[in-house]
C-alpha cells in the first residue's frame, strides 16, 4: 500500500502528539513533533540567555541559527523518538511550563521558522510520516494526503496538561497552565508568519469528550478511508 503523509494540526494540548505516536507505531511510519523543534531553540535560547522575562534579544538567536542542530532519536525503552539538541537529549527540559511560557515568542520569529519548516520537510519527503504541530497541513506540508485539526475546550485541554505536568513533578497550579494554553493559542493565532489556522481541506475533530482511545479509533477510522484513497 502506498504511503502518505499525515499532517495533524490543532491548539495546545488537544492530543495531537499522542494520536500522532499511536498512529506512527500502528501503521509503521515515522513520529516527528514538530513543537520539540520549536521548543528545542526555545531552551537554546533561553540557555544562551537570549530570552528570558525581562527580554527577548531575537537579534542574537537568529545569529545563532546556524549552531543549533536538532536530532530526534528512537529511544525503544519509551518506544517514541526523543530529541536532541546539539548532540544532548533535552527531552525532560523542553516539557515545563516555563519553556511554555516562551516558546510561542520564539515561534513568532521568521528566521526560526523558515529554518525548522526546511528541516521537517526534510524529514517528512520520503511520505510515511506523521507529524504534528500547528502550520503542518498549510505550510510545511500543504499536499499532505490527510490533514486533521484537533480541538478541545481550553478548560479541558488545560486540565490534561496540567494532569501530566503534576504526573512528571513539575509543581505548576491549573490557573497557570490553564493561562498559558490560552496566551499560546492567541500568539500562535495571530502571528504574521503561518499562524495556526485550519487548512480548507482539513478535517477538524472536536475531543473534548473523547478518551485517548476513542480518539484513536475515530481518527484510525479516518486514516483507512485515505490511506483507501491513495491506494
Ligand atoms: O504540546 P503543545 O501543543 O502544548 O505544544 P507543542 O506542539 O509542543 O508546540 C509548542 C509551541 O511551538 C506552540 O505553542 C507554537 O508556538 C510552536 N509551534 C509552531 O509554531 N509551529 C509548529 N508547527 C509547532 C509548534
Ligand atoms: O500534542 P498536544 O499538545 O496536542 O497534546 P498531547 O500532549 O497529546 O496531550 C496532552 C495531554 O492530554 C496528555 O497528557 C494526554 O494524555 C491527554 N489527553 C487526554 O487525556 N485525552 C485525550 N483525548 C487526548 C489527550
């Protein structure tokens, strides 16, 4: 059967990372989270000191665009690939809320964009792959077979990230998160660059009141039919 490409986009915490993981291991194709990507310059830039609360010096990150190289790499004991910037795994730093609270700024930024856009669809040429984020189906891969839009109240969306922040021992409080999701979805919305919007021909699902695995089924139901299509 042949392969193609599936591009799921959404707001925060909608579940767009764990369907996309499911999907990868169900049908065999390639995992790539977009939004690691992002948060992977995030944390260069937030440990480079180029932003932080009181500032954001966008001037220097772009100069140092070109020292910034993102791996993922199949860890098989977690069974999903993980990210490395620089040859380091950051995968337990680039999760927090605060790399939250700055990631949306540091996507906002052409350079970093331009840059990322050409590494995923560098990734993702060979078809077989899923990946997430929120310019996928309009931007990085705009003739993707499939495209998904996930949505989900921000109450609940808020509540599932703050669940797995506490899960991972972050002390962080609901009102926070629940603040974050909402800024995010706001920048990421309106920035001039790819703002998050749902491609025409996406299919848009609402998950608000679905569990992980009614998701699952709903949209591998979805998947059959295209993969179908494309056959
Ligand atoms: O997991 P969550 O949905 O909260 O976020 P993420 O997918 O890890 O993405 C983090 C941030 O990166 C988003 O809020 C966007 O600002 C940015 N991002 C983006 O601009 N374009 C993408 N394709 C993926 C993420
Ligand atoms: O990738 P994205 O930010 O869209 O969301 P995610 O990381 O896949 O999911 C955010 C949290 O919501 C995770 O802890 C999921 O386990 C949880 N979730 C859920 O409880 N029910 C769903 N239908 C989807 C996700």
């Amino acid at each position: 059967m042949s392969k193609i490409t599936i591009a799921i986009d959404g707001y925060s915490s909608t579940g767009k990372s764990t369907v996309a993981k499911r999907l990868a291991k169900h049908l065999g194709y390639a995992y790539v989270d977009s939004g690691a990507m992002y948060r992977a310059v995030t944390w260069f830039a937030m440990t480079h000191n180029f932003i932080n609360k009181e500032k954001f010096d966008i001037d220097s990150l772009v100069s140092h665009l070109d020292a910034i190289h993102i791996n993922f790499i199949f860890n098989k004991d977690v069974g999903f690939a993980e990210v490395y910037l620089n040859g380091e795994n950051i995968e337990k730093h680039i999760r927090t809320l605060e790399v939250s609270s700055f990631v949306s700024k540091v996507a906002e930024v052409s350079e970093v964009r331009s840059q990322l856009v050409n590494q995923q669809q560098k990734l993702g040429k060979g078809k077989g792959v899923v990946m997430d984020g929120r310019d996928i189906g309009t931007v990085v891969f705009p003739d993707a077979e499939l495209k998904l839009f996930l949505t989900a109240s921000p109450e609940n969306r808020a509540k599932r990230r703050f669940d797995e922040l506490i899960k991972d021992g972050d002390e962080v409080l609901y009102d926070d998160v629940l603040k974050n999701v909402q800024e995010r979805d706001y920048i990421d919305s309106h920035r001039k660059d790819s703002p998050l919007v749902k491609a025409e021909d996406a299919i848009e699902i609402d998950n608000s009141n679905m569990s992980k695995d009614e998701q699952f089924h709903v949209i591998l139901g979805i998947v059959n039919k295209a993969l179908k299509e494309n056959a």
